[in-house]
C-alpha cells in the first residue's frame, strides 16, 4: 500500500483502488504505528476516490530530511576523488569503514520539491549532479514505516573543494527531491535497484544503476545513529546515500529530466532549473 499528500488531502492506494483518509499527513508521521493507522482509515473510508497525479504535493509537512554519505563503494571513490586536492580523501575512506556514519541535515519542508517540480542547480557551482537514493520515512518514535525515492542534489565542485563546505553543496532552494508517495512497509531487499536516467534535449545524457546490495549500512543503524540524542517531533526523512555516480565530465545542466527509478517503491521525475 502506498501514500501520497495531495491538493485534497492524504490518499491511499492499493491494488488499483485509492481512499481519501481523515488523517493528516502529520499525524501519519506521529502515529506509533502508521500502517495500521492507514489501514484503519482505508477500512473507514466510505467509497473510492482516484488518484489525481497531476494534484501530487511532496510528500512532507513538518518533517526534517536528513542523509546519509558515503554508504557506497562507489560514493566513496567518487567523493575522495573531487576532494583529492582539498586533501580530504582520507576522510571519505576512514568514514566509509568507521563505525560511525556521516549523517548531514538536508532540507527543511520548504526546500522539498515533488513529483514534476524542477530541483535547481547552485548559481555558484560549476558541477552539479543528482543523487538517487532510497530515502526512508520514520515515525516520531525512531520506527521505519515506509520507503520513497530521493534525489540528495549535490554540487560536487564546492564539496570538492574543502569537506567543510558540505552544508553549502547540499543545503539550498530545491536541493531536494522526494516522492511521489511513501510505500508502506520494510525496507526492500538487497536485490532491488535503482535506476537514473538524466534527459537532455530529447536524449539520454547519462543513464546509471546499481542495487541495494551495494549499501553497506542498514537503514535500521543508520535510524539508530540518526536518533542519538536528537527528538524529531514530526518525524523524518533519511536518504541512504547513492551508489551511482556520474564521471567527472558530466554536469547537469538547465532543461534536463531527471528520473529515479526504484524498483517497487516508485519513480520520481523532476525538470532541473
């Protein structure tokens, strides 16, 4: 079963069959157990209501969206990679083994675009990719309930050049892109994968895959990490880092597509702007 914030409301979809619910999509995130809460609004609900994908909101209120780095093989080579004159590789390899993961605080509500919203590029940056990720949806109590798809925008050449520039390369005005709606239930297995596709002027610019096998952290201790010593009134979004990484002659540009695919959980379109 899925969930999606629309014009008219929260709406559930399963099997072919949608419901508009009475909840908020903030009490869904406060619920000790959301599922359930749906399940009983879905049984509740008093005849079908179809889904209008063209009324889709991003799915977020109040939550904060933080992710993860470096989770990947392939992230870590990248990322030691563009800040090898920074000398800061070191950093991204002795993460990528440590105990402790590098979490990083993403977005807030208002930096979030949905399904068809245009992400941006930075006006400072000269290399600017997209980061498909599953991106994790947890309840106030630090319990995972569902999954979407996530696009953790980044702009390499700032990050490259000093690690301490982190937040500006990852936090700005449509920075983030999530949805189209959270699939109830566990995280999927290591078999799934995840699909990018970047469009340029009618033709695939970049097209990349890879699959949850590649991550090395569970998204459970990732949760766990995350709730250290920190309370999240209205819940959470967690992007789990990315394991495909566009070479280092490729940047996005103004007019592209981007498309997330992840198998099961949904596919995210986004213009760039």
């Amino acid at each position: 079963m899925k969930v999606f914030r629309t014009r008219a409301g929260v709406v559930a979809e399963d099997a072919g069959k949608s419901a508009l619910l009475s909840t908020t999509w903030d009490e869904l995130f406060r619920a000790a157990d959301p599922a359930a809460l749906v399940r009983d609004e879905v049984a509740k609900a008093r005849g079908g209501t179809a889904l209008d994908e063209a009324a889709l909101l991003a799915p977020i209120v109040s939550q904060e969206v933080w992710a993860a780095g470096v989770t990947y093989y392939k992230s870590r080579d990248a990322r030691m990679e563009e800040s090898r004159d920074a000398a800061g590789g070191d950093f991204y390899a002795r993460v990528y083994e440590a105990e402790r993961p590098e979490l990083f605080f993403k977005s807030s509500p208002h930096r979030v675009v949905g399904q068809g919203g245009r992400v941006r590029l930075r006006a400072d940056a000269r290399w600017n990719v997209p980061e498909p990720e599953l991106t994790l949806a947890v309840n106030t109590a630090g319990r995972i309930f569902g999954v979407t798809v996530g696009n953790d925008m980044s702009s390499r050449d700032i990050e490259g050049e000093n690690p301490l520039y982190l937040p500006q390369a990852k936090v700005y005005d449509g920075s983030c892109a999530l949805g189209p709606g959270i699939l109830l239930g566990d995280p999927p297995g290591p078999e799934t994968t995840i699909r990018l596709e970047i469009a340029r002027a009618g033709r695939v610019a970049f097209a990349g895959e890879t699959t949850l096998a590649q991550l090395k952290r569970r998204p459970a201790e990732l949760v766990g990490w995350l709730f250290r010593d920190q309370t999240f009134p209205a819940g959470v979004y967690l992007m789990t880092g990315t394991g495909i990484v566009p070479g280092a002659d490729f940047t996005l540009a103004a007019g592209d597509e981007i498309r997330i695919d992840i198998a099961g959980v949904g596919r995210l379109v986004n213009g760039v702007a």
